[in-house]
C-alpha cells in the first residue's frame, strides 16, 4: 500500500530577503521565491557556496529570522528546512 505524504501549502513571495552567517558578521542578499511554515525557497548569488546551516530574514538584522537547514541545491537557488 502507497503512502502519500501531503507537501506543506507554499505561498509565493518573490520578497528581497538576508542570508546570514556567522552569527550575522556575514549577510548576503537573496530573494525569497515561495516559503510555507516548514520551509521556502531561496535564490541567492553563489547559493551552491552557502553553508548547510544560515539564517534566513527579512530585514538585515540578524537577531530577526530562522534558521535553516539547505535541504537542496540547484544552480542559483537552494531550498531550507526551518529548525530550532
């Protein structure tokens, strides 16, 4: 018997975003292209170069967002997990 496993509803955004690292000493711009509750979808300058752990947000301020896991990787785009 198939079990289906029902994906997260994503809205589309295409918002301007901040990926930070290091604690924030270190914030890219990115452009979040759909997000859900669990997740989104991230299109980011050298994305395939980014860490497997970042922070996601919308202003530059890095004690704003969620952190993420990169759950995958094609070209200029990457998709993120939201974790604790």
């Amino acid at each position: 018997m198939a079990v289906t496993t029902k994906r997260e509803a994503r809205k589309s955004l295409s918002q301007p975003g901040w990926i930070t690292l290091d604690g924030g000493f270190a914030a890219r711009p990115c452009v979040v292209q759909d997000i859900s509750s669990a997740g989104a979808r991230i299109t980011a300058d050298q994305a395939s170069a980014l860490p497997d752990t970042l922070r996601l947000a919308f202003a530059r301020d890095a004690r704003t967002g969620r952190n993420c896991q990169v759950v995958w990787r094609r070209g200029n785009s990457i998709g993120v997990r939201f974790i604790r």
